[in-house]
C-alpha cells in the first residue's frame, strides 16, 4: 500500500491514516499496528525536519513479505541524509540531564527490527522492517 | 482526531492521537499550567517521540519550582512507550 503526502508535518493525520487502512487489510494486531503508526511517523517527521532541499511530496509504502512488515520512505532532491549511528539514548539520566532528542530513532530501532538507508539521485531512502513473529518491545537500557 | 481541555476538576484530558502536528496546540495549553497537575490519558491512543518531547519539557519547567505533572490511565502501548523512552522515572505515573 502506497501513498504521497506532502512534505509538512500536518500531513501527519493522512500519513497515520494510510497505515490504519493497511493495518485493516492485513488484519494487524494491535501492538504492531501501534508499532508501525509510531515508526512511518518518526521517519516521516525526520524527513521533514532534517531533509534540506526537498520539495516534492514524500512517498511511503507498506508491505508484507516473507513474515516480514516493510515500511519504505523516499524523500526526493534531498541533500544526503544520513540515519544517524548515534549512541543509544541515555534513559536514566535524571529529569535535568534528560532530552528528548534522539528518542524518535530510538524507538524506530526498537519496535523494529532492521533499518537501513539508502541515497542515489538526490532521493533518500529509508526501510524499516519487522518480523511479524515479535510481540515484544526491545527495552535498550543505553548507557 | 486530538483534544485537548482541562476538566473542571483541574484535570488536563487528552484524547485521540498526539502525533508531531498537535505538539504546539499541547505546546500552549501546558504552559497554562502552572503548579503539580493530572494528566489524564485515558482516552489517548497514540503520542509520538516530539509530543513527548513537549511533556517533558513542561516537566522540566514545572520541576524547577517543585511542581509536576501525574500521568494517570496510560494504555498497554503508552505505557510500554513511556518505559521505553525512560519517562517512568522522570514523571509520577498512576
């Protein structure tokens, strides 16, 4: 199932609202479909709000493959965007220490399973995938 | 669909999805407040990485004068959500 949205964060609604309707068709469970609503909307968000250049709309798509759930993005005439290998979020640092920066990859890294980057003509593209079989969440303690 | 509103109570109700395009609507009504208060999340489905990213920055606010924010009546996603992120330390929740 696929979709264009443009590149703002008020599309928001039609982009949570494409992965309910693929939710219903392939009768998700509830855990992963929460799973994935968070993860097309934390990728989606970074490439609206880190992605310099783009002004086309971006493309998402979902799929099932294999025991496997894909979500796929592409962000057009974009400079080259990097999905970060920061270090894994400091959850226990005290309310003064804490941010809340980094969290939004943090739980794409953990609702799923695989992420990976690509860049070829201007265009990014981001894949997360998820093994079906999962009902946990993985708890990253960091450090 | 998101709401917003404070019950006569003095509660804060949110309800429906916070996603990243409601954080300056949730931005604006948490700064009204202004000493310990609910959080009642009993009809919210969903919050993403930036929504809480406003939580906790009125939790910082409200900290530095010995107040806070109760988050009550998380869901089973929330809650696995907010341990996730760490949250269950640095917000009392109920």
């Amino acid at each position: 199932m696929r979709g264009e949205f443009t590149r703002e964060l008020g599309s928001l609604g039609g982009v949570l609202g494409l992965v309910d309707r693929f939710a219903q068709e392939h009768g998700l469970d509830e855990r992963t479909a929460f799973a994935t609503r968070l993860v097309v909307e934390e990728l989606f968000a970074n490439f609206v709000r880190h992605n310099r250049g783009g002004v086309r709309p971006v493309e998402v798509e979902l799929t099932m493959a294999g025991g496997s759930l894909e979500v796929r993005l592409w962000d057009h005439d974009v400079a080259p965007f990097r999905v970060p290998e920061r270090a894994p979020v400091e959850i226990g640092r005290p309310l003064d220490e804490r941010t809340a920066g980094g969290l939004g990859l943090h739980f794409v890294r953990s609702y799923f399973d695989e992420l990976t980057y690509g860049y070829s003509d201007g265009t990014v593209c981001v894949t997360a995938r998820r093994n079906l079989w999962r009902t946990d969440v993985r708890h990253q303690t960091g450090g | 669909m998101f709401d917003i509103r404070r019950a006569d109570d003095g509660r804060w109700v949110l309800s429906g999805r916070l996603d990243a395009s409601r954080v300056e609507t949730v931005r604006a009504a948490l700064r009204e407040i202004t000493g310990t208060c609910q959080l009642d999340f009993s009809d919210l489905e969903y919050i993403s990485s930036l929504g809480l990213g406003v939580l906790l920055e009125a939790q910082k606010r409200l900290g530095a004068s010995g107040h806070g924010l109760v988050i009550t009546n998380l869901n089973e996603h929330l809650t696995d959500l907010f341990r996730l992120a760490g949250f269950d330390s640095v917000f009392e929740i109920r």
